[in-house]
C-alpha cells in the first residue's frame, strides 16, 4: 500500500480511532476522511495534532445514517473503509442497550450497504484493491477459564449487551463478504489502554481518581483478568490488517500482557506515588474500595496473536509496564485535554459552538 490511498474512518475521533488517525498521518502519506456523530466518547481534541495536515477532513455524521453514507462515498470515493464506530463500554449498554443495536448492528448495516454500492460501482483494478475493515472486540468469544486463549476460530458467546451487538455486526461484515463478494477485514482486539482514553474506562478512570485523591471503584474482589493492548500497538496493526490481510479472514489482536483488574489498579498506584506524589493524600492503594460486581462480568480475556504475528509479522512493541508508564505520564502531562473531556466541555455535541471555550 505504498501508494497513497483515500482512507475513511468511521469513530476517527474516538480513543481507538483517533489513535489510527494520528498513525496513518504521521506514518503514511494516505489521505484520511474522519467520520464521527461526536457523541460522548468522540473528542476533536484527539485529533488536534494531526488536524492541520491537508491530507486528513472531519465530517460530522452518524453511520446509521444510510442517505448520509452515500453522499460521503460518492463525494471522497474512498479506497479504504475502516470502521471503528461503536458504542463500546460495557456497563452503559447494561443500563441503555437500545443505542447499542443502534449504532452498532444498525448503524454497521447502513454503512455496509453504502459501501457496496460504492464498491460496485468501481472500476476492475479499484474493486480488488478495495477494502471493508471491520474493527471489533475479542469480548465476542465470551469468558476463558483459567487457562487458554482466543483464536479467530473460537466460537462466538457474547455475555453482555455490547459484546452480542458487536458480535451482531462481526457477522454482517462476514455475510456481506460471503454473499456479495465485497472484500472485507475483521480483525477483534483485546483491551486497549493508553493515551486519550476516555475517562469512564478502567484505567483512565483509576489514573484521574488517584490524581484527586478519590476512592479508586474496583468490581468485586478485582480477580477479572484482562489482556492489555497499548492503543498505538494496535493502530499499527489495523494499518498492517488493511495492507497485507486477506480479504474474508480475521485477525486476533493482543498484547500477550494478562492482568488481574486489582494489580492493574495498583500498579498504576505505585506508579502515582512515584511519578506525582501527595502527602494530602497519602499511599494511592490506600484508596482502592471494592463495589458490587457488575451482572454477568466475564471472568477472563486473553488473545492468541499468532496469526497476526507469524502471518503479517506485527508484534505488541510495548509490554504492560513500559505501556503503562507512558500512559501515566501522559495523563500528568496533559491534564487540559482530560479536564474539558470530564467537564463535558469537549463533548461532541458542544464542540465549537462557543468560541470562548478555553484551551
């Protein structure tokens, strides 16, 4: 893919997103269209150091939005689609799983259906070189026990209301390739941490909690394992997937870097008292308060990343410490950016309207 293509990216201004955004400008010289409805999750600011480029645009719009997706497709006639657009966190889709059918299944319908119009409509050479990525969670395949991993063959048991519409939409993604020919990508990540996180996540959440001196929410006794992914690990990978995967396959992305909840919590305590330290508040892990498990919360995640590694020869440069240490301190270094997102001030809804808005 050294030849520079048209890129757009829908959830360009989300945490993952924006993360992939950044990569391909910086990286690339690819042209990238950013599709977002700037919900609550979706924040501009994300995209501040690379939205002065001639090669990136913003367009304000929902997937689900099929008129909209024509209009798009037949205005950039993109090379690539890669589609991040998703409600995403667990415990909002336990309380509102209706927006979670919406965007995610629905929303993933309307923009399938654009591109394969767009997509019939090209030329030979342009309609083998295009590509439908889908990107996707591993929470799909359900809970592991205490030992084992999930591969692109694991079958699906999604347990919560945002990984059944996830795995809804995997399976769109899947028929559209298989039904209408249209070359499409999957690939499902473990969980992803780093820079630009929204706040409500795990870790953010912890970081911003310890900083102010808050009780730090863990679920349960914090024996949940998770497999964590540094997000600019992952961005790599999705520009790798778009460039050499096969069309019809998918690709398990990991960290290979399990992690019970509780000793991610106090780590990044250790790594607060180190790096910020507050006599005010005293020894971070001192703050950690065990609350009610969520319903149904999956023991265990963990990613076989062979076939990603051996296949397309991408690898996770960072391993859980160093990852977590960046995140960290980039959170300290950057406390006006986490701030007006908490504020509600960098909200989508609210974005540019007031000209005042400070920072």
């Amino acid at each position: 893919m050294a030849d520079s293509k048209t890129i757009l990216v829908t959830g360009g201004a989300g945490f993952i997103g924006s993360a992939l955004v950044r990569r391909i400008i910086e990286a690339t010289s690819h042209r990238v269209i950013v599709v977002d409805a700037l919900t609550y999750a979706g924040n501009l600011d994300s995209l501040a150091p690379v939205s002065q480029s001639n090669r990136y645009s913003f367009e304000k719009a929902d997937i689900a939005d099929e008129p909209h997706m024509d209009a798009l497709m037949q205005a950039h006639r993109p090379d690539i689609i890669m589609n991040l657009a998703a409600e995403s966190h667990v415990d909002r889709s336990i309380d509102g799983p209706g927006a979670f059918l919406q965007t995610n299944i629905m929303g993933t319908f309307s923009l399938l259906q654009a591109a394969l119009r767009h997509w019939r409509g090209l030329d030979d050479q342009a309609k083998a070189a295009f590509r439908f990525h889908h990107i996707s969670t591993d929470e799909v395949f359900g809970s592991l026990g205490p030992t084992g991993a999930f591969s692109e063959t694991t079958p699906y048991q999604p347990n919560s209301p945002y990984s059944a519409s996830k795995a809804g939409s995997d399976h769109l993604v899947r028929a559209w390739h298989h039904t209408y020919g249209m070359p499409t990508l999957l690939t499902n990540c473990s969980n992803n941490y780093g820079p630009y996180h929204f706040p409500e996540k795990l870790i953010p959440l912890v970081i911003l909690n310890a900083l102010e001196g808050k009780p730090l929410p863990v679920y349960g006794k914090g024996d949940n394992i998770r497999d964590w992914l540094f997000v600019d690990d992952h961005a790599r990978a999705l520009l790798l997937v778009v460039e050499k995967g096969t069309p019809g396959e998918s690709y398990n992305v990991g960290g290979r870097n399990e992690r019970k909840n509780i000793d991610v919590v106090r780590q990044i305590c250790t790594l607060l008292d180190e790096m910020a330290p507050d006599a005010a508040i005293g020894r971070r892990e001192d703050l950690i308060t065990f609350v009610t498990d969520r319903p149904g919360h999956d023991g265990r995640y963990a990613i076989d990343a062979t076939r990603i590694e051996t296949e397309l020869g991408w690898k996770a440069e960072e391993n859980f410490d160093t990852g977590l240490r960046k995140t960290v301190r980039w959170y300290l270094d950057n406390k006006a950016w986490w701030e007006r997102v908490r504020s509600g001030g960098y909200r989508g809804e609210r974005l540019g309207l007031d000209a005042k808005e400070p920072g």
